[in-house]
C-alpha cells in the first residue's frame, strides 16, 4: 500500500463516525501501526498518534496499537522510548473502559517466557488507566491485581539470597511494580480518613484479597530475613502497611476472622495468608508497633497454634522453616511450668505435637531436624506439671519411635528431678499418678522378641531413669505405697529385659559367627548362602535391613549391638548394686 492509499484511507477515517467504523478498519489500523513499527517507523506513528487532527482516529480505535507497542517495549529494541511514549499517549486519550478491557486480555494471554518484562512494562499504564476509570474502579482494581497475580504465580519464588539478587525470573521487579501500582488507591482512601461509601469499602476488599493473595505467594515461600533487606522483605513490609492503612486490624485479621474476610479465598489459603502474617508479625516484627499489645502470650499461642499447624502440615521446606519459627517465638513469651492441662484439649494443641513429631522422625533436612527438636522441648517446658504428665502419655502413645520415645523418657527423669526440689513436689511426678506413667514407659513394645536394636534410645533412657529413681529412694519411700509398686515396676521390666537381652545376644551371636565363618572360608555354597541372606534378612538398624550392607558393615553393626547389649546388661547390674546398698 502506498503513501497515498494510506493517506485516503487516514482521511476517510477522520471522516466517519467511530459507531461507523467496521471490524476491518480496525484491524487495518492495527496492521498499518504494526507495519510502522516493524520498518523502525516508531517516531512517524508517535506523531501521528500526538496530531491533533487523529484524535477521533486515535479515541476510537488507539487501543488496538496497545499490543503490537508492548510487543516493542517488552523486545527492549531501539526506540523504546517513543513506543512507551506512543502508549502514555493512548492511556490518556482513549476510552479507559476499552483500554482496561485490552490491558486484562494482553495480562491474560502474556507470553510464558516474557511475564515479568510484559508485568513490569504494562503495570505503570495500567495504573493511569485505573485512575481515570469513574465507575466500577473498585472492582477493576480488583481484576486487574487478580490477573496479575495470576501470572506472577507461574514465575518461581527465589529461595537462596544470591536467587533473590540475580531474580533471573524478574518476580522480585514484579512485585515492587504491584507495590507501586496500588500506591495511589491506598491513598485515596486514606484521604477519606474513614468516611468511606460503598465504592471505597469494595475498594478496600479488594486491596485487602490483594494482600492476602501476597502473603500466600510468593510471600510464604520467600526466605525473609531482618538481618537482609532484600526486594521481597521491602515488599514484605510494603504488603505489612498497606493493611492498617486500608483500617484493616491486625490482630481482627488474625485472631477475629469475620465470615466476609473468610469468602476472600478458600479456607486453606486463608489459613496459609494469616500463617504468613502472623509469621512477619511475630518473627520478623514487621508492623509489630501496629499491633495491640493488650493480648496475653497464652491467648497469642493459642490462637497462633492454628497456623503453626497449618504450616508444619506442609511438605515445603519454606513452610516447615516459617512454622518452626513461629511457634519458638509464640512459646518463647509464655512462662516455663504455665501452660494448663485444658489447652491439650484443643485440636491444634494436639496436631501440632504430631506434626512435630512427624518432623523429627520423617523429614530428610537435617536442619529442620535439629530446630524442630528445639521447640518441641520449649513447648515441654512451657507445660505444667499436669499437662507435662498428659502430654507424656499421649507422645508414649501415639508416638512409635524409640527416639521420639527415648526423648519423652528422659524428660520424664527430669521433671521427677525437678519435683524433688524443694517447693516443687507434685503428685504428678512423685505419687499414685506417676506410676501410671513410669508403667507406660517402662515396657518392651514386643515383649521378649523387642528388637534391642531398633528400641535402644528408648531402652538406654529407661534404664537411666530406673538408676536416678533407685538413687533418690530416700524422697520416693516417703509413700511406701508408690515405693512398693515402682520396685514392682521395675523388678517386672528388668526381668523381661534380661531375657530380651538373652535371646538378642545368642542370635546376634550366631549372625556373627556365621558371617565370620563365610568370610574366612568364602563359602560358595548355595545353602550356606541361603541360609546366611534368611538369618539376616529381619535385622534392621535405623530403618536400613542389614543384608543389604556389606559384608564388613555387617560384621560392625553386629559387633555394636552385642556391645550395646553389655552396656544395657550393665546398667541394668548398677540398678540392681544400688538397690541392695
């Protein structure tokens, strides 16, 4: 087409009505921008977009040029600055119903390998298009944060700092440009100082859904830090403001949750947005100074447990690192011996202690591991005596795990140590009430057959709790009725140990000799084989079945456990001196 087709049909465009106009004037428009574009003819569209005899043109059927022009921005090519220029240009010119409905379809259908680019060159538009929307500007901020959240949820969350700084995925330049985009709202309505209309009160729900989508991503899955200032911890602390400032209450976000701040998103995801909040509010303290500090550390452990379960119930290590900090921070406030017996009534209280213990036993991060056994002994030491004595029973119970076992084992001798001290006696612990739970303890989960083994943490912490008990007899014979029935007790374990231990030592015995027996002779023998691979097969040390080691690893776990089987035997001798002396 040349100059002058392309003038006469310029002309007739000024001419005729925009209700006039045809599908195909629309296209052709569009074809003719994409064609300036793609000669490196920016600076001529630019000019005619800015003549004001094109202004009808333009009002009528600018929006068209939005995409191939943010095609141009996004490709970074030269001249840039004209097309963003061009853009400004229709933002301010066409209609702003039309512009919003072509900015949502290009968020919609960005290109997968281009969202942060498209997210960062179409934001600052949007933003002038939104303020100069009159009616429904509420609900369209509302698609339009949606949509962009929408797309900025298929970008990965950076984890490591050095992720955070390269933010080769651009969710970080994202996120400061969704920041920015809701500045000018935020600051209308805090110009109506509270007298707000049904207009601003939509307004409001919908940057309050825009914040709790935040908190869930990529928030929850960020790694924050006071010490690191990084792009998500200022959009962190950017997300922490806007609340108040919108005269939402933090502690009604997290602790009064109302029926309509619950229709926001599903209950899973509200519960994920109010963990992260309650996380940036009580590690991180950020907006901490907003929050009233009328509530007692119980009430705030108590209504935090909620969120530290639902956040220990992840399988994400972001998760698990957030709830384990949560929760050291919510037990951290609360008194040691404080804690009653009824909260173990609530469901959180029992779900978190379980999810802790599936932590310990389960997760493959050593980290993890080690911090989660932290807090489940600050959360021990917060319960009285009482709870302490419920919570050991339940976790004997329910537990399954000679570690697990052997740990509440050894807290059990530490609260009887703790009991004996002047002005801290407690039946719980020295009377009729701890037989119950010493009887609990002090038992092998299958009888003679127990594999010494596998239950040796527990078996090693129940026989130090027999030798400090039978040390400190003077306190317990006080009632000769417990004194009678914990000898009881321990006469009728010690017994079934010693023949768990008979029986352990022959057969551990035997393996050995019959693998010391193959090595020497490197017996070829089917048989031999056989019955060496059928002998071995029910050992299992720490999950890991000990005819699949080799021959030398074998050789060392059987040599360990008849070693660990004279110190059990020992031990179990020492009890006996002490309780004849």
């Amino acid at each position: 087409m040349n100059e002058d087709q392309v003038n006469d049909i310029i002309k007739r465009w000024r001419r005729t009505p925009e209700q006039d106009l045809k599908a195909e004037d629309y296209q052709q428009f569009k074809d003719l921008g994409s064609a300036c574009l793609t000669q490196g003819d920016g600076q001529q569209l630019l000019k005619f977009l800015q003549d004001h005899k094109n202004q009808s043109i333009v009002t009528s059927m600018g929006c068209v040029l939005l995409a191939p022009l943010l095609n141009e921005v996004v490709k970074k090519d030269k001249g840039v600055d004209r097309c963003e220029a061009a853009i400004t240009h229709l933002t301010k010119t066409c209609s702003p119903d039309e512009l919003l409905h072509c900015l949502l379809g290009l968020i919609e259908d960005i290109n997968p390998a281009a969202i942060s680019e498209t997210i960062v060159a179409i934001v600052p538009h949007l933003q002038t298009v939104l303020q100069r929307l009159d009616e429904r500007k509420a609900s369209s901020v509302g698609l339009a944060l949606s949509a962009l959240q929408k797309q900025l949820s298929l970008l990965p969350v950076p984890y490591t700092r050095q992720q955070e700084e390269a933010d080769e995925y651009g969710l970080c330049r994202c996120c400061a440009a969704l920041a920015q985009l809701t500045k000018p709202f935020i600051e209308e309505l805090k110009r109506k100082d509270g007298k707000c209309v049904a207009e601003d009160e939509e307004l409001k729900t919908e940057l309050l859904k825009f914040c709790m989508r935040s908190l869930r991503q990529p928030l929850l899955e960020a790694e924050l830090s006071r010490d690191r200032k990084s792009s998500l911890w200022l959009f962190a602390t950017e997300i922490m403001f806007i609340l108040p400032a919108i005269q939402e209450s933090l502690s009604e976000l997290l602790f009064f949750t109302s029926l309509k701040r619950k229709t926001l998103m599903d209950n899973n995801q509200c519960r994920e947005s109010q963990a992260c909040l309650a996380y940036l509010l009580f590690v991180q303290l950020i907006a901490i100074d907003r929050f009233p500090a009328v509530f007692s550390p119980v009430f705030v452990l108590q209504c935090n447990m909620e969120y530290i379960n639902q956040l220990l119930s992840s399988k994400r290590e972001s998760h698990l690192v957030k709830g384990l900090a949560l929760y050291r921070k919510s037990l951290e406030s609360v008194q040691d011996n404080s804690l009653p017996v009824s909260l173990l009534e609530l469901k959180s209280f029992y779900s978190v202690p379980q999810n802790l213990r599936l932590l310990l036993t389960d997760c493959p991060m050593k980290h993890l591991r080690e911090s989660g056994l932290q807090v489940f002994q600050l959360f021990i030491d917060k319960l009285d005596a009482e709870a302490k004595h419920k919570f050991f029973r339940c976790m004997l119970k329910t537990s399954n795990h000679s570690g697990v076992e052997g740990f509440i084992i050894k807290n059990i001798r530490k609260q009887v140590e703790f009991s004996m001290k002047p002005g801290n006696a407690s039946d719980w612990f020295l009377g009729v009430e701890f037989l119950s739970l010493l009887g609990l303890g002090l038992c092998l989960p299958q009888g003679a057959e127990t594999n010494l083994l596998h239950d040796m943490d527990r078996v090693m912490e129940c026989l130090n709790l027999l030798r400090y008990l039978v040390i400190r007899h003077k306190e317990l014979r006080r009632n000769a009725d417990v004194w009678e029935e914990l000898c009881r007790i321990k006469d009728k374990y010690l017994k079934m140990l010693r023949v768990c231990i008979r029986m352990s030592r022959v057969y551990y015995s035997t393996e050995l000799k019959v693998l010391k027996e193959d090595q020497k002779l490197k017996a070829k023998e089917a048989r031999a084989s056989a019955r060496s691979t059928k002998l071995l097969k029910s050992i299992t040390v720490k999950h890991e079945r000990v005819s699949d080691m080799s021959p030398e690893a074998q050789h060392q776990v059987l040599q360990s456990a008849l070693v660990t089987f004279d110190l059990m035997e020992s031990l179990i001798v020492r009890i006996e001196e002490i309780t004849e002396e």
